[in-house]
C-alpha cells in the first residue's frame, strides 16, 4: 500500500511517504508531469471519429511500435479529460491504444488489456515477477545478467509499446480518471479530503494544500492512514 501511496502521491503534488519496497530489481512509476493542466492542449476543429492510418511500424530498442499517422483524425472527446484523451491519442503507439481511447473512457477491463500488453512485451524479453501496483507503477525482475543500460532501454520500450508515449500514457491516464471523474481540482479535493478526514480545520483550502505540498511541510503527520486514503480516494463516497 505505501507504494500505491507514493505513486498516487505525485498525482497531487506533495512528498511520498516513506515505505517498504517489493522485492523485485525496479519498480517503474509513472512520472509525476503528465497531463498536466498546463501542458495538454485541446485540439480544435477536430474532424469526426475515424479510424487512423498509422505509420510503418518503428522501433524503440528493437520493440515495434506503431506510431500515429501526422494525418490521421482525432477523435472529439466528449469528457472532462478531452485534453489528456487527445494528448494520449495523439502519442499512442499501438492500435490497441487508439481503440480503448476513442470512446472517451477506458473501462477496467480495458486496463487489463494494456497491463497484459506490458507483461507480454517484458516477458518476450526474458523478464520474470511482472507485478503491478497501481496509478502505472509495476516492479519486474531483468534476465540474470542484464546490464542496467539494457535493462532500463527495454523496460522503458515495453512501457511505451504497450501503453504510449511517456507523456501520454493510456494506463496512467486511466488511474487519474477512475479516481478523479469529473477531472475536479486536485488540490480542492485534497483540501476537502483533510478536512472530512479531520486532519485539518475546516477552512482549510486547496490553496492551503498546494503551498503546504510546494514547500514540503504539512500541518498533519503525512504517514496517517486517513492521509493516505485521501491520496488513493479523495473524492466522497456516495452512501
């Protein structure tokens, strides 16, 4: 659980917590600048849902990829994340991808058939103890022998033939929305989260978590349990 923790940590800014690590050589998690609301872009004047020519298949580290076509059609999203959607279309590398996106939602066992995808991909190259934690973090163990250069290249190939491009990443983008429907802000929900948890007063705003994550100092200890709760489930439970 503390992994999870860590991971979903960089979703919203603030510092891991400290916590045991899996007994496996790497664990990968997902890096904490994607989708940012700044960095994606909508497109607009987007032509109707088609199906895209992609490019001939290239290759990352001898691992295919198929890349999207310069002129192929987007999708238009109808979603809260349209922009994360269209910037994942936009760097997906396998058809796979682009047919769980351009519905606008990835279901869970849509998920499934990307962690599949990975575990095929790492498996191919002699990789055993593909295990996965959740929010894009997966620990392996390389074949005996590999060295650390190889190791990370074909680790980071697989990652991107199976579920896109690093900045755009399908199985990540289906974390943040399983945990954020309605794409809310992150640091108002958080806020919220405290305060319903009793870590903070009432009153204390999204603007009160952003700066306490920015400069690292919390008025709660970060390793309670409501803490991280909130983290992996901010959002209120119905019921």
């Amino acid at each position: 659980m503390a992994l999870v923790a860590a991971v979903v940590a960089m979703l919203v800014g603030c510092t891991p917590v400290p916590g045991d690590m899996p007994d496996a050589t790497s664990v990968s998690p997902t890096p904490s600048d994607r989708f940012t609301d700044d960095d994606a872009t909508p497109i607009s004047d987007r032509a109707d849902v088609s199906t895209p020519s992609p490019e001939p298949t290239a290759s990352v580290a001898g691992i295919s990829i198929s890349l999207l076509d310069d002129e192929a059609e987007v999708p238009e999203f109808e979603t809260p994340w349209e922009a994360e959607f269209t910037e994942a279309y936009l760097g997906s590398t396998s058809d796979l991808q682009r047919e769980i996106l351009e519905d606008g939602q990835i279901t869970e066992d849509e998920a499934d058939e990307l962690r599949d995808a990975l575990q095929t991909c790492l498996a191919e190259q002699g990789f055993t103890d593909v295990t996965f934690y959740g929010a894009g973090a997966f620990a392996e163990q390389p074949p005996a022998g590999m060295s650390n250069e190889d190791h990370y290249a074909i680790v980071s190939a697989c990652h991107q033939a199976a579920w896109g491009d690093e900045a755009a990443d399908v199985y990540y983008l289906y974390y943040r929305v399983e945990r954020n429907p309605d794409h809310e802000d992150e640091t108002d929900i958080m806020a919220a989260c405290l305060v319903r948890a009793g870590l903070v007063e009432t009153g204390y705003s999204g603007e009160d978590y952003a700066d306490d994550a920015a400069n690292d100092e919390h008025p709660f200890d970060t390793s309670a349990a409501q803490f991280q709760d909130c983290l992996l489930s901010p959002l209120p439970v119905d019921g």
